[in-house]
C-alpha cells in the first residue's frame, strides 16, 4: 500500500523535473538533454586546457567526449551522426586555434547550429536551451527557422506566428530531405499553417532537391482544404518534379476524387504526359480508379496517348495484377476498362 501510495508522488516529481533548467521537454528528453550540457561543459573546458595542441592531438578525445550529443537522436544514418561528430570536432579545433578568449563561446555556438538543423526535437530543445543560457548570436536565424518548420509539421499556427515574430524566415530551413515548412505542413494537411506560411511570405512552388511541391504533397494524400488554400496562394497546378509528374497525376494515382476536381477546375493540363509518358487517365486506370477515370474523361481525357512502353490508358486497366493492390482492385479495374472501351479506347 505505501508503495502504490508512493508511485503517484515520484511519477509527479519526474513529470517536473526538467523545469529546473527551463528546457521546457518532455522528462525523456529533460535527461537526454541534462546529459548533453555536462558532455558541452566537459568538451568546453577540455579545448580550454588543451590550447597547444595540435588537431591530430585533439580531435579524437573531442569526438568521443561530444559522443552523448548523439544519443539525441537516431538520425537518417549512422554515417550522418558520424559526418556531424567531426564537424563538432573539427570545429571545436579551429575555434581554439584562433584565440583562447573565445574557445567556450565559438565550441558553443557551433553545438547550437548542429543541434539546431539535427532532425530531433530533443536536440532543437537543446539547441534553444544553449543558446539563451549563453548568449550565442552564431543561431539567432537557424534556431528560430528550425523551431518553425517543428511547429508547421505539428500544426500549430499560432507558435508558427511566434516564431515568426521572433525573426524566423517562413522558407528559412528544410530537413534533411530537403522538405521546407510548407511542404510539410502540405503534407501533413495543415491548411491553416499553410495559409499563414503563405501569407508571411513562404513560396507556394517551393520545391523539395526531386522537385516535389506543397500542392503535390497535399494532391497525393488527399488534403482538399490544403490544395485550395495553395491554388487561392498562387500555387501553379500543372508544376512538375523530376519526374514530370504534376499534382494531377499524383491524385489520380491515389485516386483522391475531390482533389482531381479541384485541380481541373483550376485549370490543370489533363493530357499533360510525365517523363515516361504516362497521363493521369493512365495512373487512374492502373488501379481502377473509375470515378477518377469518368471524370478525366469527361474532361477530355485522350485515350489514344501512349507511354514509352506504347501502352495505352487501356493496356494500364487490363494488365494482369502486378502488386497485391492490384489484384485487390480487380473488378474496379474491369468497370474500368469497360468504361475506356465505351469512349472508344484502344490496344497500343
């Protein structure tokens, strides 16, 4: 009974306890982050009391010391854990090299602008502790910018508004896929995020490095609010990405209807061909799609285009199941074809 009476009581002091440094994390993330300030004192007073060494010398304990950093995160890849470690290294070296004054400050100011752009919210809670505890101007942009992309991913407009009253830029920091705010909150169907981002400024074409847009992120998973807001923002519908796929045909493919509507009322290519020719009457009869394929066709979808490999909107309803997916669809697929075949489809 004692013990039971007892639990409540630490589970509330552990609930609590990272408000000692202000962090304002989770208490997970309180311990991680408690850990990475001793490792920073440590990794401070070691470049302090190692002023002639030389690099060779000085890298290796620095890389080892900075080693509880990397517990904040799994990150994409253990060779990118690995290739920021050395940064942290390298550059805790050429800080001491120009001048010992400012050794604690510059090894600080480079852990907050790692800790700032590393895909964690733990560390981008490290990163805002580190830099108001010590004055870093280094991250007075990448803090805040990285703080607004977390917030536009969550959906929360109103911290994106604080950030941006704090001087974070709308389309100031990507992750490392190269996804913006608004992409993200594209994606995640945000449309109030996404209508702010676009009226402070953020790009409504910004591209991610393969040339994915907002508007193709909220096209293929169905986000209708968001796709309006970002045609009413200037969004170009018929914007293509490596590939030459446009929206359209990222939301025929997942055969998201109301979407499909709404870019063709805004005046989305409907014949408009990707890189290895397939239309978007073609990605909707894949997967018999046939509501997506009525409509297309009643918006003047040809059925006599063909892709690289000659094969028509036809070919692409009456292939045999290639995936488990398709198989699923077999008799959406069958309505499909039927409904080519009335509109005067063919064979490549």
């Amino acid at each position: 009974m004692e013990h039971s009476a007892a639990h409540p009581e630490r589970r509330a002091c552990r609930s609590i306890a990272h408000t000692c440094c202000g962090c304002q994390l989770a208490p997970t993330a309180h311990r991680s982050h408690v850990r990475a300030r001793a490792a920073l004192t440590d990794l401070s007073d070691q470049i302090s009391n190692c002023s002639a060494w030389g690099p060779a010398i000085l890298a290796p304990p620095l890389f080892f010391l900075v080693s509880p950093l990397l517990q904040l995160s799994v990150g994409p890849h253990p060779r990118t854990k690995m290739r920021w470690a050395k940064s942290l290294c390298m550059g805790a070296v050429a800080v001491r090299r120009s001048g010992a004054s400012r050794s604690l400050v510059g090894m600080r100011s480079r852990v907050v602008h790692c800790l700032a752009h590393w895909p964690s919210p733990a560390a981008l809670g490290l990163a805002l502790g580190l830099g108001a505890a010590g004055g870093v101007a280094a991250c007075e942009k990448c803090v805040p910018n990285r703080a607004l992309w977390e917030a536009a991913l969550r959906g929360d407009p109103r911290e994106v508004v604080q950030r941006i009253d704090e001087g974070a830029q709308p389309d100031g920091y990507v992750d490392e896929n190269g996804v913006s705010a608004l992409i993200a909150a594209a994606h995640q169907g945000h449309a109030k995020v996404v209508e702010v981002l676009l009226d402070e400024g953020a790009a409504p074409d910004q591209q991610a490095p393969k040339g994915s847009s907002a508007l193709m992120a909220a096209s293929g998973e169905g986000h209708v609010s968001v796709v309006k807001v970002l045609l009413d923002g200037g969004a170009n519908p018929d914007l293509l990405n490596a590939n030459g796929v446009s929206a359209l045909i990222w939301a025929c493919t997942k055969g998201n209807l109301e979407v499909v509507n709404v870019l063709l009322e805004r005046g989305a290519k409907v014949n408009h061909q990707d890189k290895g020719g397939v239309t978007a009457l073609m990605a909707a009869s894949v997967l018999g799609h046939f509501d997506v394929v009525k409509v297309l066709l009643e918006h003047g979808a040809r059925t006599d285009l063909k892709d690289s490999a000659s094969r028509t909107a036809l070919d692409f309803a009456q292939r045999k199941a290639a995936s488990k997916m398709e198989a699923r669809k077999t008799l959406q697929k069958e309505a499909t074809a039927r409904l080519l075949l009335e509109h005067g489809a063919k064979s490549g």
